[in-house]
C-alpha cells in the first residue's frame, strides 16, 4: 500500500443539496429545497446527473426530499468522517485538519502535529476559513455492494443530526448498522440568523412505511444471511479504518471541484474557478488550470 495515500471508499456518485448556477458570466453554487444525485463526470452545464436521480424523482413527483439508502460500515465514523478542516482557497488542497484537540497543518512543506481550539478560537483559521466538514458515504440501490455515493456538508445541522442518528442506530440494533434499510431526509428549520428563512439540513432516518422494529427486524435477517455466505463486517471495518488512516488528509485533487463548491460559496475565495466544469475539444482542463494558478502564485 502506498504510504501516505488515504485508502476511502470507492464513490460513483454525489449527492447535494443545491446545484451550481450562472451569475453574471459565473458558475457560483446556489442552495436548493431538494436533493440532487449526480455521476462524477461534468459537463458545460456542471454535474451530469446520475440515472438514480431520475428513477428517485420520479417517484417524488419531481423533487427528491428523501433518498432509500443503507451503509457500507458499522462503526458509524467510518461512514461519516468529520473534522474542523481548512482549505486553500486558490488550489483547494486541504491546508489544516483538526477535531478540536488535535490538529494536522501543513508547515513549511511539512505536516506538523498541533493543538486545535476549533474555529472560534484559532488564529490561522479566524475569519470563517476553517470550518466543520463533513463526509458521509451511503449505498443506494444494489450497483456496488462496496462502492457509493457521497454527500458532502460544511453545516452544523446535518453533521450534528447524521452524528446523532448513526451512533444510536448502531447502539439500538445491537451494532448492526450496515444491516439497516435507512433513507436520507431533507429537513427544514428557520433560525434567528437566517431572518425566518428556511435552513435545510440531512437527516437519516428508518424508511418511509416502516417503523423501527421492522427495520432492526430486517437488519438481522439481512445478518444472518450475510453470515451464512462469509461476509465479514468486522474485517470490512478494519480495512477501512486502515485506509483512511494511511494519509494525512482523505481529499485528493479530483476531488477539488466538489469540495470548493461546498466549501466556499458565492463571495467566498475563488468559487467561480472552483466549480467550472472541465474544457473539452483541446482547452485546458481544470488540472492545468489549477496547475497555472498555482504556478503564478
């Protein structure tokens, strides 16, 4: 395995809420009421949907508000990955990682070890710069037992609430939350700072129709099963643990595009740049783009 390389899950797809628009001759990210579903190939037009998202909105007489999913772990880190991260804003390449303890920042062409107070109380991240980031990785449908899409978040609400619903899933069905037919739901909430406004946030809950006694019912039929033909969560487990572990930031540069685009919204660092969809027919590409910018820097 190649040192310093962190080893996630396979994703063939992204899951958003909100789309990327044109505004005076820019591609900004704009917030939406609805979940979108889309491959990880772009387009002049941005993100290519994914056939899930038609088949599902068509059954949610045109807009997904819930999403029928289950998990690849158990351990409910695994399938959310949070931190207090940081990120370049011209080359989007991660700068600062942390959990409120301990931090991991690049230095000087190094990677040091450092406390982290959190945002509120950092000196490098002050002004809104580093901010919670969450990862969440599910399945939908039978595509790849092992592989699937991943929705990507920098707010409060969802990694709190997705925090929250994985750890007691996973105490309340005896740990097996892989097991579990769960779906992803959108929710809305007004706040003092959002002047009435509605605030839509990711929830996960059990399945339309069904109650939570079915769904831990479920969840150990599907168990026993998996253990009549030798599949091993516990060692599926581990090797992700492993995985992630082996890098000092999980983001790779593919992954930049996406990641800008939740990370930085409109009048936030480079969004523009971050979110153009590649050049095809021979112009640049956003690597070399992205190589430019840091070349002229």
């Amino acid at each position: 395995m190649i040192k310093g390389l962190a080893i996630t899950p396979p994703v063939l797809g992204r899951i958003s809420i909100g789309k990327v628009v044109e505004k005076n001759g820019k591609r900004l990210p704009e917030k939406d009421d609805q979940f979108t579903i889309t491959s990880q190939v772009q387009n002049r037009d941005g993100w290519v949907t994914h056939p899930f998202d038609e088949a599902i909105r068509k059954a949610h007489n045109g807009k997904i508000r819930s999403i029928p999913v289950r998990l690849l772990f158990n351990d409910p880190e695994l399938n959310l990955r949070a931190e207090y991260s940081m990120f370049n804003k011209t080359t989007g390449r991660p700068v600062c990682v942390g959990n409120g303890e301990l931090c991991k920042r690049i230095q000087a062409n190094a990677v040091e070890s450092l406390s982290c107070p959190s945002p509120d109380a950092c000196e490098f991240g002050k002004g809104g710069l580093c901010k919670p980031y969450g990862r969440l990785h599910v399945l939908i449908g039978d595509e790849d037992e092992l592989g699937g899409f991943i929705f990507r978040t920098t707010g409060f609400n969802s990694i709190r609430t997705l925090t929250a619903r994985l750890t007691y899933y996973k105490a309340v069905s005896g740990d097996l939350l892989s097991c579990m037919p769960l779906e992803l739901k959108l929710r809305g909430k007004s706040t003092t700072q959002s002047h009435r406004a509605p605030i839509y946030y990711v929830d996960l809950t059990v399945r339309e129709g069904s109650s939570l006694e079915d769904t831990i019912n479920q969840a150990r039929a599907t168990h026993e099963q998996r253990k009549q033909i030798g599949h091993d969560q516990e060692a599926l487990d581990n090797a992700a643990r492993l995985g992630f572990a082996n890098g000092a930031f999980e983001e790779s540069e593919d992954d930049i595009p996406a990641v800008m685009e939740e990370f930085y919204t409109e009048g936030e660092g480079n969004a523009d740049f971050a979110t153009k969809p590649a050049k095809l027919n021979g112009k640049p590409s956003l690597q070399e783009k992205l190589d430019g910018k840091t070349n002229n820097n």
